[in-house]
C-alpha cells in the first residue's frame, strides 16, 4: 500500500502534461487549418513563374508542330495541290492566334 501512495500522487503531475498538450493542440488547430486554406487558395511568385514558363513552353511546342503542318502543306501547295493551299493559310491563321496569345 505505501507503494500505491507515491504513485497515486505523482499520476495528476503525469497526465498534466498530456491534458496541457491535447488544450494545445485544439487551440492552435483552428489557426493551423486556416493557414493551409490560405495556402491552397493562394499561389506563391515561383509557382505562377513555373506555371507561366510550363505555358510558355507547351506554346512554343504547339507553335514548333503548326510550323512543321504549314511547312508540309506548302510544299504539297508548290506541287499544284490546291486544298493543301487552303490548309496552309488555316495553320498560318492558327499561328498567328497563338503568337497573339502570348504577345
């Protein structure tokens, strides 16, 4: 029985430490969860710098594959095929809207 006493007495100073804790981390959840709201609604300068460069490049893609279709429709157009003509001057019309979209 004199065993039990000091531990009976010593278990409020134990567990106060925890009930401290769990007060601690409901007080500061509230803030935590606001903050990684704000994080996800909001976009940092590098992350738009990333996304404006990822844009830039699937553009400068796009514009490197309608250059090549155009290239190929001229030279069917040279060779007298009329309706290849007309598909050179849609591309170049794409072209010139994708340029336009970045200028």
């Amino acid at each position: 029985m004199k065993l039990l006493y000091p531990l009976v007495l010593l278990a409020p100073l134990a567990l106060s430490g925890c009930i401290a804790s769990a007060v601690g981390a409901v007080v500061t959840a509230p803030v935590k969860i606001v903050s990684k709201g704000v994080d996800l609604a909001t976009t940092s300068q590098s992350e738009a710098d990333e996304n404006r460069g990822r844009a830039m490049r699937k553009a400068e893609e796009r514009l490197g594959k309608l250059q090549r279709q155009r290239d190929k429709a001229l030279r069917k157009c040279d060779d007298g095929d009329e309706r290849a003509c007309a598909d050179a001057r849609n591309i170049q019309d794409q072209i010139d809207e994708e340029r336009d979209r970045f200028n």
